[in-house]
C-alpha cells in the first residue's frame, strides 16, 4: 500500500459538458500502484487559499503511467482545477484508500451515478483483466441527462459486459433511476454489486440488494483534511454506532458495516 | 579549522528542550501526524526532531460524529472530539513501531480529571522509548462543570503538578490559546515544574452553511488551525518567552522554515508542523531541510544563534 506525492503534469484537459472536466495526469507511481476504487489527494492551485487538498477517485490508469480523474466542478477547489491548462502541474498525493475487493469467480454488476461512474471504469477493466467470461455481467450508468452520461459511454462500450443507461429525463436509456433498472435485471445470488454516486441513489441499491440478498460493496464520500488517515477528521457511521474513517477503512465499504438505517 | 569555501553540509541543528535533546527543532503537532506510521512512504521519519503523537486518553474515545471539519479561509476548523484507542492499546500497539524511528517519541496526553492526567503518566513512565510528556490542558474540566483546565492558572498548575510528580519524563505543557493572559498560564506552569511550554492550540472558531442554516461541524464549534492563525501564535509565541525561562515550543500555521525561523526569532527554541502535513505530508521534513540551508547561508554557527534573535529599536 504505498503512496507518492507527485508533481504531475497535465497531459490532457477534456470539458466534457459545462460543469464536468476529465483530467488526465502523467503521475508514474501512483499510476502504477493504484487499485480500483482507490482515490488521490490533489491540491488545487498553489495558494493558501483553498488550503485542503480535494478528493477525487481514480477514474483509470495507464501502464505508462497516466491517470485519470473525472469530475464535476461544485465549488472552489474543483472550480479552479477546471481553470487547468494543458502542460501544467498539479501537486498529486496517492493512491489512497481500500478499493473494490473483486471476485473472479463470481458475476458482477456495476451500478454508477453522476459522478459516482468515475471509480467505475477503472473498475470495469480491472474486472475484465481477471476474469475469463463476463456474459453475464452488468454496467448501469445513470444520470440526469443524456449529456452527462454520453461522454463516458463509449470507454464501457470497450468492454465485454453489457451496458444499460437511464436518465432522470429520458433523454438517454430508460426513464428513471438506476434502481428501476435494477429491478428489471435477475441478479444472480452469488452477484456483487458494485455501486457509486449520490447518497440516497447507493443507499436504495444498497436496500435492493439486500432484499435480494445480494452483497453490495458501496463507495461513499466523506469532507477529507488529509486523506491517508492522520486528521480523524473523515468519520462516518459505522453498523453498531461505531465510527469508520472513509479515507483508510474506506472510501469502498460492504454496505452491511455502515450505520445505514436501510 | 572550519571548512573553506565549500559550505558544511551538516549544519548545527540541534536543540534542548530541558533535559530533552532535539537533533533539530522541528516536532510534528499532535493530531496531525497520527502515530507516525501514516507517513513512512512520503517522510523519511529519521530526519525530524520528533513525533508528537495523537493525544491519548486512559480509555479509549469515539470522538464527535461528523461532519468533524471544515475548511475555512487560509485554515480548517475541527472537532475531532479526541477520538483515540486509549493508553492501554497505544502502549501495546503503536509503541512498537514509534520505538523504531531514530527520532524522539513525545507522547501527548489528555483527561477530563486530575486523576485521569495521573493515570496516564503513570502507565506511559514505565513504557520504554517514550522521550517526553505533551500535556494538553485544553480539555474541560469534568468536575469543574466543564471548564478547560487550560483557562486557569490555578487549574493549569495543578494538572502539571500531578504529571510532574508522577513521572521522571521531561513534561512539556501545551497551552490554550483561548485565554485573556497566556502569559499568567504559562508562568503558572512553569512554577509548578513544567520543564517546556508548546503553543498555540487551536483557535475556537465556528463556521455556518448560509444554505443550511446550521453550523458547519456536528460540535458547532470547533479549533481553526492553519496558516490563519500563524500571526496570533506569533505573539503568543513572543509573549510567553519574555515572561518564563523554560523554553517555548512554537505551534500554529507553519508550512515552511520561514515560517519555523519567524518562531524561533520570537523565541521558540523548537516548532510544531501540523495542519500542515495535510496538504504536505512531507512539509515537517521541507522544514528540516529548509532551516539547516539558512543556517548554512547565513554562516551561522549553530540554530540555536538565532532563538529569541529578535531585533527591536
Ligand atoms: C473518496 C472520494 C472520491 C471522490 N471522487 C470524486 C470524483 O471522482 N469526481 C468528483 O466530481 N467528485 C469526487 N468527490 C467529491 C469531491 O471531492 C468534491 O466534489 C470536492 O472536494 C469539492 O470541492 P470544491 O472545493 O469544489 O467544493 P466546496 O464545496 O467549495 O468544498 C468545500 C469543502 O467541502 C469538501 N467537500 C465538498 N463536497 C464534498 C463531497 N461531495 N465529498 C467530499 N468532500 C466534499 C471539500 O473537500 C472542501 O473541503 C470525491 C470525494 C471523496 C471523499
Ligand atoms: C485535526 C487536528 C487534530 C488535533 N488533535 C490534537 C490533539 O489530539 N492534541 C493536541 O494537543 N492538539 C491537537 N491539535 C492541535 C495541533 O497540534 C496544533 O496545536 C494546532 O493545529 C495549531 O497548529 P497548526 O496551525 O500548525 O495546525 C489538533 C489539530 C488538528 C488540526
Ligand atoms: S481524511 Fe484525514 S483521517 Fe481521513
């Protein structure tokens, strides 16, 4: 589990739709040390202010060493990362974290949201690379709208695993959220469902695949000082009333250990 | 003979705080630094000064609920709520490792009660590898409804009696800055033994979502820490080592050896990187390097030449 703080250069910017921006870094280490699921610190700008790092998870790496973050601009810190030119470097700390834990011998089904599907594509292929046969497996995106999820659908169309969309309006796939979609599937019992996004959207997967009885890895986002466990600042709730830290018991949990009140 | 022309690449770094001797003056703050561990991939752990690790308490504590932190203008507001395993799991699980880096190992401690304070110092004196005792006296007094020990003199000299009398350590009291007169705490300390001051402590501060209309932090209130509140401690800094002769550590939005140097002209003989390490982990360790290169280029012959080096008409 090493981490590496790097300056890493921006080798690419994408605007992909007004508010969301896909980065890709030249950060060896990190590259090469990261596991899905995992995330990296990264600062934004060089100034005091904002002072703290921002979380992002590792959307996927390269083996020569790239890496990707996804993400939507919702405040300072990811405003001025989406001011980011071409050619300058970004002070980049990781990989961090537990990832997805992944099962060769078990059917999969990965269920994103928004920028949820960020963790996932990295996911997606590391779960190709292990496993023989994906037939039966499954990719969920989901979105507000087509324009949110169009960009990143073609990196899943590389896969062999089924994809399926919807959309709060419509205007891509089905007309719903993603757990309408769940319901329409027959997950297999011995089925992992991987899923990341909005709160309530990872918390009704995660009610579905309970009723189901089917096993749910979830990865949730907590406010981060540090992000590798040394500020205690990143608690939430854990089953049992006690505390986990999200950034090193975390950010992926089995949805059974949370205090989630399903 | 000195050596000529070329510089000495070991430049004289080191410190005494009492009986406490520093191979630089450059400690990690508690809190920020975990238990060290954290940070062996990114700091090379044998370089610093020395490890002030999490503040522990005689039992464990599950600390506040979340949201814990917030980010504010040039610093962040927390209100951990002292979440630690307890003395008892930190002698047995983390001492092993802290034992290992060829650095000093300060343990700072925590109670809501003069008996707790006793307790602690007690099990960490016969624990093998721990240099120093950092007293937090920022924490409410149970017994006296709540009042932080580190807002009376009288109450700061009695926790520091009970640790001083209950360990040959050197003990080092680590001040609130949440005080009308830091000074008066301070030369109470001193007088009942403390062999060092470390300050500041965090700032109280609160922070409100206008969306939300609730504070930010489950505590409502919580510590600012930071580049922010670099100047108070300044002054604190300054304040407290014109009024005591024990040494002063320097504590509060150090990110550089600028910043470390500004202290130890006020008067600090060593300093405390903390909030710092978040955004730097390696930030303790820039400080090492960043004050043996002033002490090369400005010919001085050891650190220690410019503690207190203050200049005023
Ligand atoms: C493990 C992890 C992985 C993440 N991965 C992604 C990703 O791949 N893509 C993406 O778009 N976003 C991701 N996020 C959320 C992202 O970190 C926040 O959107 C970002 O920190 C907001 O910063 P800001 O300065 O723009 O917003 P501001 O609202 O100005 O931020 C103020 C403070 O709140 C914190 N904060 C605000 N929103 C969040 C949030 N949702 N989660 C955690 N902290 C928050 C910030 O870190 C900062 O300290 C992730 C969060 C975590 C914890
Ligand atoms: C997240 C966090 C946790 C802290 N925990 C402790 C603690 O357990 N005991 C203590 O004496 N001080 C604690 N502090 C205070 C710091 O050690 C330090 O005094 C303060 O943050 C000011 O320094 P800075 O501005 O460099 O961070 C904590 C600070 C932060 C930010
Ligand atoms: S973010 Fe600091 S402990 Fe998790």
């Amino acid at each position: 589990m090493s981490q590496y703080q790097e300056n890493a250069t921006i080798i690419r910017f994408e605007q992909l739709t007004d508010t969301n921006v896909r980065l890709t870094l030249q950060t060896e280490e990190i590259a090469q040390a990261a596991k899905p699921g995992q995330f990296v610190m990264i600062r934004a700008g060089k100034s005091k202010d904002p002072l703290l790092r921002r979380p992002f998870s590792i959307h996927q790496t390269s083996s020569n060493g790239r890496m990707q973050v996804l993400f939507k601009v919702t405040g300072r810190g990811t405003g001025l990362l989406a001011h980011c030119k071409e050619g300058e470097t970004l002070s980049v700390f990781g990989p961090l974290g537990r990832g997805f834990s992944i099962d060769p011998a078990r059917p999969v089904c990965l269920v994103g949201g928004g920028m949820g599907i960020a963790p996932l594509l990295f996911l997606a292929k590391r779960i190709c690379q292990v496993k023989q046969n994906t037939e039966t497996d499954m990719i969920v995106l989901g979105g507000r709208t087509r324009k949110e999820i169009e960009p990143l659908l073609s990196d899943f169309q590389f896969f062999d695993i089924g994809i399926m969309t919807v959309t709060d309006d419509g205007s891509l796939g089905m007309h719903g959220m993603v757990t309408d979609v769940l319901k329409t599937l027959s997950l297999p019992n011995n089925c992992i469902v991987y899923t990341c996004g909005p709160e309530p959207m990872m918390k009704s997967v995660a009610a579905l695949c309970r009723e189901q009885k089917v096993d749910c890895q979830v990865s949730v986002e907590s406010v981060m000082a540090c992000g590798m466990g040394a500020c205690l600042g990143c608690t939430i709730k854990a089953k049992d009333d006690r505390y986990v830290h999200v950034c090193s018991d975390g950010p992926v949990f089995k949805t059974e250990d949370l205090g989630w009140n399903l | 003979m000195e050596f000529v022309g070329n510089h000495d690449p070991f430049p004289d770094l080191r410190v005494k705080i009492g009986a406490l001797e520093l191979q630089n003056p450059v400690l990690t703050a508690s809190g920020t630094f975990g238990y060290a561990r954290e940070f062996v991939d990114l700091v090379n752990l044998h370089r610093l000064g020395g490890v002030v690790v999490k503040g522990i308490s005689l039992f464990p504590r599950m600390g506040n609920p979340p949201p814990r932190i917030v980010e504010t203008a040039c610093g962040m507001l927390n209100a951990i709520g002292l979440e630690n395993v307890g003395v008892d799991r930190f002698i047995e699980l983390k001492m092993p490792y802290l034992r290992g880096i060829d650095t000093q190992i300060i343990v700072n401690i925590l109670g809501d009660s003069l008996e707790e304070y006793r307790h602690i110092t007690e099990k960490l004196s016969q624990v093998p590898g721990i240099a120093a005792i950092e007293v937090n006296i920022s924490c409410p007094n149970v017994k006296k409804g709540g009042v932080a020990f580190g807002s009376d003199p009288d109450m700061a000299a009695a926790v520091t009696r009970v640790v001083r009398d209950n360990t040959s350590l050197p003990v080092i009291v680590k001040l609130s800055p949440n005080v009308t007169d830091i000074s008066l705490i301070a030369m109470a300390v001193e007088q009942a033994g403390a062999d060092a001051v470390s300050l500041i402590n965090t700032l109280i501060g609160m922070a409100i979502d206008l969306r939300t209309k609730r504070p930010c932090l489950a505590n409502v209130i919580g510590g600012l820490s930071g580049p922010a509140i670099k100047p108070v401690a300044l002054r604190m800094v300054y304040l407290v080592a014109r009024s005591v002769s024990i040494p002063v550590i320097g504590i509060g939005g150090i990110e550089s050896a600028e910043d470390a140097l500004e202290f130890m002209l006020a008067g600090a003989t060593a300093v405390q990187v903390g909030t710092a390490s978040f955004i730097n982990p390696r930030a303790s360790e820039e400080v090492v390097e960043g004050i043996g290169d002033y002490v090369i280029r400005e010919k001085l012959q050891s650190v220690r030449d410019i503690i207190g080096a203050l200049e005023s008409d």
